[in-house]
C-alpha cells in the first residue's frame, strides 16, 4: 500500500508542476512599485523655436507645442524638457534671459503657457523647463542697475577693476576666455569696470557669493514651480562659481592662440566646490515645495556639466550623504563614444557610470541635444535604431532630442547668410561649419508639405533640412516600418516591469557586437543586442543567454529581416545582425506561479504526514503480529 501511494503521489506531481503559460515581457506591474515618475520616464527634449510654428512668422512657439502635444502622448512620452521660453533679446535664442518671469513675446504669453501646461497634464505629460542660473542678459534690469551701480544690485554680478598697463591702456584683470572664444571679460564704460561673462558678452555672469541672487533665483524657481512645471534643466550649472582672487588659470597647452577656450585648464571657472553646495540648495527648496505641495508630482532637477565622472558622481551624492541633482546628466554617449567607437568602447561608458553612480540612484542616459550633431549624423543613418535600443532599454532615465526618433540628420549645408548661432558668427565664414550648432537645430520635419509642416512662412528662422521630403513623421507614421515605429515600440516596451526593475548585464561578445540583458525573477528576460560595425555579424547567443532557450523578437529595426514574435534558438550563430544595427530579444522560460508553488508545498507536506502515519501503522502491526505469534508458540 505504501509503495502504491508514492507511485500515486509522484504520478500526480507532473500535472501540478506543469508550467502556467509563458507571461509575456510586456506584463504589467499592478502597482507603480517604489519607482517614482521621473526614475524610468523618457525625457523628450523640444527646442520651442523649431517644433512647431502655429502664426505663421517661420518661428515655433508655445502654441505649436500645445498643438503637437497629442503627437507625444500617442508615442508614449510622460515628460517633456522646453530650452529657455523666457524673456531674450536672442543673442543666444533664449540662454540670455532678460526676464525670468515672462515668456519671450514671439512664443507666446504667460496665458499661452498656461495653456500648455494644463493640456499637458491633461494628457499626463509633465513639464520641465529650462533654468539659466550663471547668467542673464545685459539687457535685464539687473545688469543694467548693477552697472548704474544701484547698492541694491552693485554685487549681482562679477565686476573687476582693470590692469593698467602704461600707454598701452587698460587690460582684462587675468587670462580667462569665454567659452564662445576671445576675452570672458568685458569692459563696461558706464561703471568704468570689467564685466565677467563665460559665454557672450551679452550674457554676464552672476555672482552668487551674492546672498540676495541666490534668494533672487529662488524666488524665480517658487514662481515657475507655482505655474505648474515639475522641475527644472538646469544650464551650464558647473560655470556657477569663480575663483574669488581672479587668479590667473594655467595654460593648457593645446592651442597657442590665447583667446582660444582650449588655452588654459579652467580650475578657477568651473567645477568649484561652491557649485555643488548651490546645487544641494536647489534640492532642498525643490523638496520642500514637494513636501508642501502634495497634489503634484515629485519636483526634480536634472543637471548640465560637461564635467569629470568623479564630480558628476557628487552631484547625486555627496561624501557625507547629502543629495543634489535628481539626475546629472550623462553625456558620454556623447562624448566618448562615436562613429568609430567598437563595442567595447560602448560597454565601457555604460559600466562606468553605473559602477560610480552611488547606490539608489537613477541612471540616465543623453543620446542627443540642441549642442550636438545628431544620432544619425554622429553615428550613420544606419545607426538610429540601434542607437534608440541602447537608449531605451538601458536601466533609468532616458534622454531624446525632438527629431531623434525619425533619425532626422544635421543639415550642414546653411549658409554663412542663414547661420545665427553665436560660435559660428565668431568663427567667420571661412570656419563657421566647423563650430555651428545651427545644423542641429534645424525645424522639426513633420510631412512633406511647405517647410516640412513646420510653418507656413516664406522663410523660417532656419532653413529646413531639404530631406523632408523624404525623411518626416507622416511618411513613417504611414509605413509598414520605420524609425519611428521602431521608437514607438521601444518606448511601449519601457512600461514592462523587466525594464522597470530587473538587473542588468553588459558584455562585449567581440569588437562588433555587444548584448545587455535585463533579468527580473518570473518574468522573461530581455536582451538587446547591438552590432556597431560596419559589417554583418553572425552573433552567437549561447553563451550569453543561461541555457539552450526560446528566443522571441521584441523589437527589430526597420530594416530588419526579424519580424516581431519570430522565434529561434539561442545556438551557436543564430541570429544574424546587418551592420550598425540592433535587436530585441526576450527569452521565454516557463515559471511556476506563486498559488502553484503554494499548493505543491502544501501537498508535499501532507504526503510526509501520510507516509509518516503509515509507516508508524506499519511498525506497530509489525510489533503486534511478532507478539501474537510469541504467545501462540508459548502455548503449544
């Protein structure tokens, strides 16, 4: 009997083990689990002046964000970071603002802000606006009472007497230069001083040893967190602070032209403590208002320094555990990685952060701004989807640049007649290509109508890429593939929990190809897997993957042969990549659910109580018969 009920038990297990069906990588986690809304959320950068036109003047504005706001709630974006919208005479279109509460009258009104805001929200897209803290216009009254030398506004900025110099007249007080190339230092014959400016010389730098700017800034971040927005950008935030004694910085040696920004080391203008104790100052009014203001979302700031890892680091966290920026950014896609870059090159940059970002913070990954050339002319056209893949299912926050998910290129091709940017201006027209960030911010294509739909004006603020015809949302929207679909699909596919919460894994798997895997315990496993090369390659998987498993396409891009839901095996050179191309995978396992688990436990249980029962059933019987036959031998 006993050996009957183990074959019974072990006959039934089987049918209790059996697999539930395979959960699918998109399940859905039932509750926003501890990710707070800005910790795995696409950031969709719009530069204003080239989204969308709605007047008709060949310049976008607020009007024309709200009108396409649709467009980005149906790809999937839930939050959106605007360059400067802010009162500017434009020298620098928007970063030298002339008033930090009003909106530059050619985007628009405050009642137009307004406006965007709510439909925003209304479609559960949250604002992030640009904050320009290191300097202002010199046509804010600040300046221009501070050069009056007004006592309230005589500190505001960063003044400095001349070096005199005999007959040969007066001279800059050191050797810093302006980032946009020559002297950071202006001389202002009103006030009879030197003015400091890192960039233009329309655009003065603040001093904030000053107490009343810092209060002055403050103010400004209450008024706009008051409107609505939910964070901030802040710009250029390492250039914040100066050394006080003006010391001369050290020559570089790189360049012999004096005036050149690559002439000296910048260890007395940028990357000061200071910046650091400022940026933890930011923190703590953003968290206050969040505290007292609980009927909106956590306010965060994301941060721009181009700055070493290691001072980046600080800026999440210091030494003693006190925090900053929400999200520093990370430019090393970049930076330090490129055309030419293998995969080792990639793997690295993406370990390095991660391996100094400290503990319970987020990641965050740029792939594009308004400051550089494009995806697709930094990488190929090629590279689009390969390089989105990488963006977005990467661990944390991604960054995109408005045009980035059609692959829209730099159009280098303006003319010295159309380029406005101020480095290029400066750099004359034999150099001007060379430094120009105009080709980058050229109008958003959005169909192959005038001006890519960008505007109806004779001539736009900058010229359209002449692609557009080919190359717009429209004619990707309608296509069976696209760059755009390929986006679409990856941002969709950021809502699963794996990518939400699952470790990560990065290797090279050769010069070529390298794979990441995100792994979360019963869900399936997704792996992306990138060739950087200009070559096919045939990628072997079997390795990488834990064991012989399902292979099922995710994500493949437009010019992929993979369709999605095309299955294979993870064996040896399986799965063949085009160049500079990618792929999504998901590896699909059976899992035991928890109510499953639960009541094969429980009967397992109940079985050692049975076979235990009956073998003391046994023992006693056994006991008793030797017994009874002990008597009835004594008796005869």
């Amino acid at each position: 009997m006993l050996l009957k009920l183990r074959f019974v038990l072990l006959c039934s297990l089987p049918l209790l083990l059996r697999p539930q069906p395979v959960m699918s990588s998109l399940v859905m986690s039932r509750a926003e689990d501890f990710i707070d809304w800005w910790q795995h959320t696409v950031f969709y950068q719009i530069y204003p002046r080239s989204f969308m036109d709605s007047n008709g003047d060949g310049i976008g504005d607020l009007k024309g964000i709200t009108l396409k706001l649709p467009y980005l709630a149906e790809t999937g974006i839930k939050a959106t970071w605007l360059s400067p919208i802010f009162a500017s005479p434009m020298v620098d279109f928007g970063y030298d603002i002339s008033d930090y509460r009003s909106i530059q009258p050619e985007y628009g009104t405050m009642a137009d802000f307004e406006e965007l805001v709510a439909t925003a929200y209304g479609l559960g897209i949250k604002i992030i606006l640009d904050f320009v803290p290191n300097h202002t216009s010199d046509q804010h009254e600040w300046f221009k009472k501070s050069a009056q030398n007004d006592p309230v506004y005589r500190d505001f900025y960063v003044w400095a007497d001349a070096i005199l110099d005999g007959d040969n007249g007066p001279h800059p007080p050191n050797n810093w230069q302006s980032v946009f190339y020559g002297s950071a230092w202006t001389w202002h014959p009103e006030r009879k001083q030197y003015y400091l400016h890192q960039f233009t010389k329309e655009q003065p730098d603040l001093n904030f040893r000053n107490p009343e700017v810092v209060k002055a800034m403050d103010e400004v971040l209450t008024y706009w967190l008051d409107k609505g927005v939910a964070g901030f950008r802040i710009d250029a935030v390492n250039h914040l602070f100066e050394n006080v004694n003006l010391d001369n910085e050290p020559v570089s040696g790189k360049t012999e032209d004096p005036l050149s920004y690559s002439y000296t080391e910048h260890i007395y203008t940028k990357d000061l403590p200071e910046v650091l104790e400022m940026v933890q100052h930011w923190r703590r009014l953003l968290d206050e208002y969040s505290a007292t203001h609980t009927n909106g979302p956590t306010r965060i700031m994301m941060t721009e320094a181009y700055a070493p890892l290691q001072k980046l680091m600080d800026y999440y966290e210091d030494e003693s555990g006190v925090h900053g920026s929400h999200l520093p950014f990370n430019f090393h896609f970049i930076t330090d990685v490129g055309a030419t870059s293998d995969a080792r090159d990639f793997v690295y940059n993406v370990e390095k952060w991660l391996i100094y970002m400290p503990r319970g913070h987020a990641a965050n990954w740029v792939m594009g701004n308004h400051d550089n050339p494009r995806v697709a002319s930094r990488f190929g056209p090629a590279s689009v989807d390969a390089m989105n893949m990488l963006l977005l299912t990467l661990p944390g926050v991604a960054v995109t640049y408005n045009g980035e998910e059609l692959g829209m290129l730099d159009y280098r091709e303006i003319s010295w007649e159309d380029t406005v940017d101020p480095p290029a201006r400066n750099a004359g027209e034999e150099n001007y290509k060379d430094v120009s960030r105009d080709p980058e911010r050229t109008p958003f294509q959005w169909n192959n109508e005038t001006n890519a739909g960008f505007s109806s004006a004779e001539h736009t603020w900058l010229p359209v890429h002449p692609n557009y015809l080919e190359l717009n949302l429209a004619k990707q929207q309608e296509a069976t593939k696209s760059h755009y679909k390929v986006y679409k699909a990856l941002v969709e596919l950021r809502k699963s929990v794996v990518l939400r919460r699952g470790r990560f894994t990065i290797e090279p798997l050769s010069r070529a190809v390298f794979a990441f895997k995100r792994t979360l315990k019963e869900y399936n496993t997704l792996i992306t897997i990138i060739n950087v090369s200009a070559e096919p390659q045939l990628v072997d998987l079997s390795e990488f993957v834990d064991r012989p498993q399902k292979l099922v396409v995710e994500v493949a891009g437009a010019d992929s042969s993979y369709e999605p839901g095309t299955s294979f095996l993870a064996t040896n050179d399986s799965l063949k990549l085009p160049p500079r191309s990618g792929i999504v995978l998901a590896a699909h396992q059976q899992f035991m659910g928890e109510q499953r688990r639960a009541l094969v436990k429980q009967l397992i249980k109940s079985a050692n109580v049975v076979l235990v029962g009956l073998l003391m059933y046994k023992l006693w019987r056994h006991k008793w018969t030797k017994v009874n036959f002990n008597q009835h031998h004594l008796m005869y």
